[in-house]
C-alpha cells in the first residue's frame, strides 16, 4: 500500500496533465514522422514498380501523360458547363 501511496504522491506532485500533455507531444511527434516517412516512401517510386502498377497505352505514355492537351479547341461542344458554385455539397439546404 505505501508503493501506490507514494506512486500516488509523486504523479499529483508533477500532475498528471503535465504528464498526460507530455505523452501527447511525443506521440504527435511520433506519428508526424511516421506519416512524413511513408510519404517520402510512396513519392519515391522506380520506373519498374510504376510500369508494374500502371499499363502504357501503343504510344509508350502512361495515363495521365496521354492526353495533356487543355487548350479550349480539345473540349466538346456539347460539353456542360461546371458552375462552380453549385458544385459543393447542399448543407442546409431541401
């Protein structure tokens, strides 16, 4: 009993928010590096894992390198027009 007793004393000496902000920090830390970690990871694929991953069209070009033209000429003239401020959720709204 005098062990817990004094566990006790020394954790309401320091206080257990100090502790409990501590522990806090360090795993933010912890997790920011981790995170930063697997980023740098995915970032830094080789040729072989994206060719793995993604199939090039008869023109040796993945995907998002095959049509790259934006100009006004490449869009359809049925196409839609996007009204941007209509374009996000309805919150609050019927």
């Amino acid at each position: 009993m005098t062990a817990i007793h004094s566990i006790y004393k020394v954790l309401h000496l320091i206080g257990i928010r100090k502790i409990l902000f501590i522990f806090f920090i360090i795993i933010s830390i912890f997790q920011f590096f981790k995170g930063k970690k697997n980023k740098q990871i995915n970032l830094n694929l080789s040729d072989e894992e994206l060719e793995e991953t993604y199939s090039k069209n008869e023109e040796g070009l993945f995907p998002w390198e095959a049509n790259t033209d934006d100009s006004p000429k490449s869009i359809p003239k049925d196409a839609k027009r996007h009204i941007y401020k209509k374009a996000g959720p309805k919150r609050g709204r019927w």
